[in-house]
C-alpha cells in the first residue's frame, strides 16, 4: 500500500481530548504505509508524527481556520500527488469533499458522535449535507452510525472503526505510584478515578451530587481523582468549571474526598495512575444533542486493568464490556450508579487480566490497518 492521503483537521495535541489523540494516531498509523500530509493548527506542528508533512493554520478565529486550510489544502493538490482526502471531524467535511470532486479524488471523514448529533441549526445545514456527499463515512461507534442514517447518509456509504488506544500500555512504575500516593495521600484509600474533559456531558457535577456521596457514607476512605480541566479552545461551550463542582462538593462536605490534578501530559504519570485507581467512573449524562462517541478512556482504563463503571448512553456500549471490563448501567439511574461503585469497592469481581484482554482488540495498530482497508476499498 502506498497512498498519498491528505488529513485536514482542527483536532491535533497539545490540545487535549479524545478526538485530539485519535487523529494524531490516525496520522502516524497511516504514515507507516502511506505519504501522509497534515493541515492543522500552527502548535500542532511540533508534536505531530515524524513521517508526516505539516502545513499549519491558525487555530483560531475557526472562520480563518477553515478559510485557510481550504487554500492549502488546494494548493497541495494542485502540486503535490494527493489520492485521498481525508477529514478527522466533520467540522473540515467540507473542504475534503469540495475539493475531492474539484481534483477527483477520493473523500473520507471520520465521525464523531458530537459531529453528526447536534442540533446547532447552521451545521446541520451547512455541513452535514457535505458529509453525506463524502466517498466513505467511518463512524467511531455503533450508536454514531445509528445517528449518520438518522440524518440520512448512506448505509453503504459507513463503516464503524472504534478509536484505539496504546496497547501494551506502558509498565506499571510501583516508584511512580508510590510517589503519586505519597503526594495525594493516597495510603490505605480505595481510589475512584475520573479522566476527561469538563464538559457538562462528561457529569462530574451531577456525579458528585447524586452519587459520591452515598459512596463516601458507606466507604468514608473513598477519593476520586479528577484528571483533566475545563477545555479552553473546545468548540462545544457546554462546559463544567472546577469552581462549580467544588461548589457541590462543599455542599456535600466532600472536598477531602476529592482531587483535581489538572490535565497531565506526563504518559508514565497518566498510566500509573490508572494502575493505582480501583475504579474508573465514567458518568456521561445521555444528551441526545450532544452524544458521548465513543469513550476512549475506558479502553484507556482497561489496558491497564482497570474497570469502568458508566451510564449506558452514546458510544459508551461499544468501549465498555458489560462484566467483562466493567459495568454499564442504566443512563441517569445514579441510585444503581452509587451501588455498582460500593459492591465493586468492597468485593472486586473483574478481574485485571479481563479488561487487559478485552482492550487488546483496540490497539492503534488494528484501527490503523481497519482505516487502511477502507481507504483502498
């Protein structure tokens, strides 16, 4: 195989999230078969896969961004061999499209849940009918591909390829863990631990209102550990603020019972606090507008043989293994929530070696080789 493949896209580190780290190893995977050319924000250019060739736009005024990558993005094809387009969100659909049928070439984009769930009126007229005219959808879940034929794409036009994650994950540090339960006072604590974004789709707040608490009053030594902070340049504006889940946890006199580490980029910290936590909560309130894709970290979380806990709403039944890596519970029932937490505290049944197997099926390297297949399809 060897394709000259095209990525647009807005969503590459050091901004943080899901879709950040999938495209950035969408674009190193296919970079290991094929040229591989980016257009992204001017900061993503120091951290972006070695095999690739970078042109940058500004992130933001997003109008300009878009403004821009569209001009490089044709000049790339008036004077470099360029076979595929490919979009990383369906926010550069229509860059790839356009200029796929300008050049006669081949368009795909990758969806999102939030990409084909919304309900903001001028997306939905302006965008979504590019994304319907693309060559090939790839959707990241089950539930996406369920919401691409609600807006009326193609069947044959979708495949579903899930996000990876790093797989072996890397070793377990005990010097690390050590050090992080010295710092947090972790000692002798059964540790809850929440990775993301704080956005009001994600529910810590609601979490910490309707369910810490009841885990507290049974198990008093529980802590939850907070990783991740409000995100400053994401698109999606419904957002949870720290200040407001302290707030509620003050209201429930269980600031001691909670940490905010903010984002961490350090990979050997990040790992070895999945390894130290007993849980992972993943709370996503079931928003119809604004749908959960997938939920990478709870395959995140399993690679290190840690079990998730979560509501059973959007892509989240495609990356959780109900009594196999973890629990799916009914969306919003924090009641049941709160005592899947308790009983998995007091008497683990998952096994580490269970959810260490069930997120081998998700390494880069397969959604790298299932993204190759469809593009030369």
């Amino acid at each position: 195989m060897n394709n000259n493949i095209l990525i647009i896209t807005r969503n590459l580190p050091p901004l943080v999230g899901g879709m950040e780290r999938l495209n950035w190893h969408i674009a190193d995977e296919l970079s290991k078969q094929n040229k591989v050319t980016i257009i992204s924000h001017s900061a993503a250019k120091k951290l972006a896969p070695e095999n690739v060739k970078f042109y940058k736009a500004p992130l933001s005024p997003l109008p300009l961004f878009l403004i821009l990558s569209f001009l490089r993005a044709f000049w790339i094809c008036m004077t470099q061999p360029t076979d595929t387009l490919f979009a990383g969100s369906g926010l550069t659909a229509p860059i790839v499209v356009i200029l796929a049928k300008v050049f006669r070439k081949k368009s795909i984009v990758y969806i999102h849940g939030l990409d084909i769930g919304t309900n903001n009126k001028i997306y939905n007229l302006c965008w979504i009918p590019f994304i319907r005219q693309a060559d090939q959808i790839i959707a990241n879940s089950s539930p996406t591909y369920q919401l691409c034929i609600q807006k009326n794409i193609s069947k044959e036009k979708i495949s579903i390829i899930h996000p990876g994650v790093s797989y072996p994950p890397k070793h377990k540090n005990e010097k690390i863990i050590q050090t992080l339960r010295e710092k947090y006072n972790l000692n002798d604590k059964q540790v809850l631990i929440s990775v993301g974004r704080l956005t009001e789709r994600k529910g810590m707040n609601e979490f910490i209102d309707q369910c810490l608490s009841k885990v507290v009053k049974a198990l008093p030594n529980t802590v939850l550990i907070i990783i991740g902070d409000t995100p400053n340049q994401s698109l999606n504006k419904n957002l949870q603020s720290k200040e407001l889940i302290l707030t509620t946890a003050k209201k429930h006199k269980l600031t001691n019972n909670i940490i905010f580490t903010g984002n961490i980029r350090d990979d050997d910290v990040l790992a070895n606090f999945y390894y130290l936590a007993d849980l992972h909560v993943f709370p996503v309130k079931h928003i119809p507008h604004d749908p959960e894709g997938f939920g990478m970290v709870a395959i995140e979380a399993a690679a290190h043989g840690t079990p998730t806990i979560a509501f059973a709403t959007g892509g989240i039944v495609d990356a959780v293994s109900n009594g196999e890596s973890g629990y799916l519970i009914n969306h919003q029932n924090y009641e049941d929530l709160s005592q899947a937490i308790i009983a998995s505290l007091l008497n683990p049944v998952l096994k580490k070696q269970q959810c260490i197997h069930y997120a081998a099926n998700f390494s880069w390297k397969n959604m790298g080789n299932k993204i190759n297949n469809s593009i030369f399809s």
